[in-house]
C-alpha cells in the first residue's frame, strides 16, 4: 500500500469506519438500547469521544434522539438492535416524520447470510419504515458506510428535515474495509429568489389584514430575531402553530397566540378574516388548520405566501398566491432587506391581537376539586427562568400548559406535534443532558408517564435533575372526554388504577412528593429544585377537571 496514503484508509471493521463517521460528522451523543446485533458498533464507541446513553426502553431512545434533532438542529442518532427493538422504537421515527425533526436510527440486522429466511428478530425495515421515515436503507458492505451514513446525515437535514433509517447487517459491522471517510455534512439550504420578496412586498402593500403563521422546523435562533425584527417593521401578528410557541416570545406586543387543540375563537377568526397569510416554515396541517377547516382546499379564500423547504410541501393541500421554496434561515435572511413604504394599513391590528391573547392565556378558570391546575401553571408562568425548557407529551393535561404558559426564548418547548404519549419524560433527560445549567420541566399525565416512565431510571443513572410535573386524573382523559361527549353513559377501558408516583420517584433514586391541595404546590417546587435530583410531583387532579375548556361529571364505567 502507498505509505502516503491517510492511516485512515488502512483497514477498519464496519463498527469502527460507522462510529469514525459518526465522529467525522460532529456527533457528541447518542441514545441507545444495546443489542447484540450491533456489538461491533457498540465496541467501537467505547474508544470514541461520543457520550453513549443508556436507556430503558427503545421508544424512550429514540424519543430523546428526536429531541436532541429539534435541540440542535443536527440529527438525532439512536441505536437498537433488531426486530423488537426497532418496532419498539418506531413512533420515535414516527415522531420525527411528523415534527419534520432530523433523526437517524441505526438498527441491528440478522447476518446477510441468514436474510430472507425470517432468522430470529428478522425484519424487513424498507418495508416496516418505508412510510415512516424519509428514506430507509441497509449497508450491505462496509466500504459504503462512509457513503450512505453522509448521504443519510444530509437527507435527514435537507428539504423538508426528518428520520433515516439505516439497518446495519451483524457480519457487515464485524467484516473489514480499507476506505476514506466522508467530510462532515452541512446541508444545502434552499434560497428565496429576489423576485419572490418583491413579489411579497406587493401583496403586503395591498393587504389590510394580513397574518403570520410561524410554524415547521430548520428555525435557529438568529432566525427567529430576524423574523422578529421583520414582523415589527410591518407590525404584523404573529401566531405560532401547535407545539412551535418558543419560536416567538409571547410577551412580544405582536404576538397573537397560538393554533392548536382548542384555541381561542378570536385567532381562528383572525386566521379566516385575513386578507393574506404568510405561513413561514409549517405545513398547517390538521392541528393548526382545526381539521382543515381555517383555509379553503384547495384553493384558500386568502391569498397565501407559502414559505417552505420542501419543494413537494407547497402546493401539496393548499395551492398558495405565492410559493417560496426557502428555509425559514434564508427567507429570514432575505426578508431583512423588505420594508414598508409607507405605514401599514393594518397600524394596531397586531396590538389588539395580542390584547385577545392575554385575555385567553391569563386567568385560569375554577376547576373541580382541591388541586387548581390552571393557578399552579400562572404560577409557573412567572416562578420559571426565560429559559427554562417544557417539555410535554399527549392528554387533556397539556392543554393547560399550551393555554396559560408563555414561551419567551427558541427552542424552549419540546412537544410532538405528532400526538404521541410518553415523549416529554424522554425529551426532559435529553435536554437536561444538552443544557444542565437550566432548569427542565416535564408535563405528564397519569396515562402519558407511564408510556415512557422508566426512563426517569436514565435521569438518576445520567444525573440530569429534570423535575416532572405527574398531572394524575386516574384515566386517559383524552379519550375519557371523548366517550363522555359521544357515548355518555357507555364509558369502557379509560380508568386507570395508578401507584403512587412520589414513592416511584424515591425508588429510582430521585425525589418525590405528592400534592393534593393547590397551595402544597410551591413550596414542593423549590423543594424538587434545591434537591438537586430527577424529581416527580405527583398531583392530584379531580377527574371532572377533565379539559382546559370544560368539565364532565364522568359517568362510572
């Protein structure tokens, strides 16, 4: 061999050229369950500066992947071994399709020799994942690692951002390859055409109502200022889409509130009486869109400046006025050179929009029982630092929390827009590994913690003193309010017969308390903080507080 050729190029097992690409790619962490279909990779990052997370089930690893995608911005990576422990950790993909987050899952493959004969925990992944996921493929030899794992970094963070899917066959990781590595991957941003601003400075200039949609992913937070400083030249309101609030500082005098489960019917009016939206980064999907109802498809009775990454998002449910394939950085970027002519014809539009938000996010109503929900969530409202990190699953609870919490710093709110229970536990450790200097709080339900519970273990193993806020109704309340709504009287497999949650806390090793009447609520709080452990405040909820909007007097199973 040629001795100028780069030592890197002598040969190497498939687990160590995969894990010198993870290193080549800037990869600090990774979450895992450790199988033995994928030891040699496991082997090899014991040498590598990459900190390896153990966790307790596939779905909570693969959640805290995700959310180290919607963190950062660089993919989140997790590794599972085969057959069971990729379907179990399948919704995490399903969370990172669905939120647009960039995430690659590695998962252990039974030999190559043995494919095609349904060997022990045999799966086919293209066919398991191929709706999934944004591409799924498997390596069948190890001189192409370097190839496909590049091209699967730069697929998760271009266009429309999402999971990859790479299956790693046993005897590939453990056969040897002389081959270069790839160079890190940045990924291609797409731009915003001149003529596309001047076009949107236009339909500005003819607008009397016009509204901002913020929504999607591929944000940074010099992003977000610069869209700051646009919307304030225009004086434009602005809403965020479901579980994107942080992407816009809620005390801001032109911020008009959220769209999602419920919102207020003043914004939804707002949305239908605007004379031109301009959707930077969202798809407006059925959340935000109450079930497609806001805009006319195909064609929205608004005129609509659609403003996206992905090429085959526009157009794809609303046919917009005008179609800007950007990410939200370029458009940002672009737009700082757009400024109104004369004053805007819709001066103190934004102001009253706000007024309405801060009428439907201040005052919490009286809910049945002892334990005020809504008044611990105003208190933590002002009791919690800027930038602390919220972290929520699914349920009825998190309604409150998207109502009466205001986000004021980007990339302060984890939460999948997906729907899927048992993510803010798993996405808390993560954040709390990512910024351990601030505070992480994790909403849950009764229903939702025990989704992903366990992994409240990797917060005591890892010391990440996440605080976990256990909203206990004792049922799925979702679905409760559901049956109550349309079978009343017919209610069945909603009740829930639950542990006590503190001791669960105390068991692992973390801190615990249990709380019954609103008042115990503060002084439990700077207890759970000062103690510098993963702590759990189980409260206590009456089951008739059952949505942020409504009661029920549920009837008995």
């Amino acid at each position: 061999m040629d001795q100028s050729i780069d030592a890197k190029v002598s040969l190497r097992t498939g687990g160590q050229i995969l894990v010198d690409q993870l290193v080549a790619q800037g990869v600090e962490r990774v979450t895992c369950v450790p199988g033995e279909s994928y030891l040699a990779a496991l082997d090899a990052l014991h040498d590598a500066n990459i900190d390896v997370m153990t966790c307790r089930a596939e779905g909570g690893a693969a959640m805290m992947a995700e959310a180290y995608g919607k963190l950062t911005g660089r993919p989140g990576i997790c590794f599972v071994t085969r057959g069971p422990g990729a379907t179990n950790a399948s919704h995490g993909v399903h969370i990172a399709m669905q939120d647009s987050t960039p995430m690659i899952l590695f998962i252990g493959q039974v030999d190559s020799t043995m494919l095609e004969r349904e060997a022990f925990q045999e799966v086919d992944y293209k066919a398991v994942f191929g709706s999934l996921a944004k591409w799924v493929v498997e390596i069948d030899h190890p001189g192409r690692i370097p190839e496909l794992v590049a091209r699967a970094f730069r697929i998760a963070m271009q266009g429309r951002r999402g999971p990859v899917v790479v299956a790693l066959p046993e005897n590939m990781l453990t056969e040897a390859a002389s081959v270069n590595d790839a160079p890190r991957v940045e990924p291609a941003r797409s731009w915003p055409a001149p003529s596309d601003i001047q076009q949107l400075g236009v339909l500005l200039a003819k607008a009397r109502a016009p509204l901002v949609i913020l929504g999607g992913s591929g944000w940074d937070e010099v992003a977000s200022k610069r869209i700051l400083g646009f919307v304030e030249r225009f004086d434009l309101p602005v809403v965020t889409s479901f579980r994107r609030a942080s992407l816009f500082d809620a005390d801001h005098p032109n911020y008009a509130g959220d769209l999602g489960i419920g919102a207020d019917p003043r914004l939804k009016a707002r949305v239908t009486g605007a004379d031109l939206i301009l959707l930077i980064g969202g798809r407006l999907s059925e959340i935000a869109s109450s079930s497609y109802t806001l805009l006319d498809i195909p064609s929205p009775a608004q005129p609509l400046v659609h403003v996206h990454p992905g090429a085959e998002e526009l157009g794809r449910v609303y046919q917009p006025t005008l179609a800007i394939q950007a990410t939200p950085i370029a458009f940002a970027q672009a737009v700082e050179t757009l400024k109104p002519a004369i004053a805007p014809a819709w001066t103190g539009e934004a102001a009253k929009a706000h007024a309405d938000y801060l009428k439907w996010s201040e005052m919490p109503r009286e809910l049945p029982g002892s334990f005020q929900y809504g008044h611990v969530l105003a208190w933590l409202r002002d009791r919690l630092p800027t930038n602390a990190i919220v972290c929520n699953g699914a349920g009825n609870y998190a309604g409150w929390l998207h109502r009466h919490h205001r986000f004021h710093v980007f990339a302060t709110q984890l939460a999948p827009t997906s729907g899927s229970m048992g993510y803010g536990v798993p996405a808390a450790v993560m954040a709390k590994r990512q910024h351990p200097d601030r505070v992480v709080v994790a909403f849950a339900g009764d229903g939702c913690f025990l989704m992903n519970g366990q992994e409240f273990a990797t917060a005591v193993q890892y010391g990440a003193p996440i605080i976990v806020i256990l909203v206990d109704n004792s049922q799925y309340g979702t679905i409760r309010m559901h049956q109550e709504r349309e079978y009343p009287g017919r209610v069945i497999g909603t009740q829930l017969r639950n542990p006590d949650f503190a001791m669960y806390a105390k068991a692992f090793g973390g801190h615990g308390e249990r709380i019954e009447q609103t008042q115990e609520f503060r002084p439990a709080f700077e207890r759970a903080l000062a103690s510098g452990k993963p702590a759990i405040l189980h409260c206590l909820l009456d089951p008739r507080a059952i949505s942020v909007g409504i009661d029920f007097a549920p009837t008995r199973a």
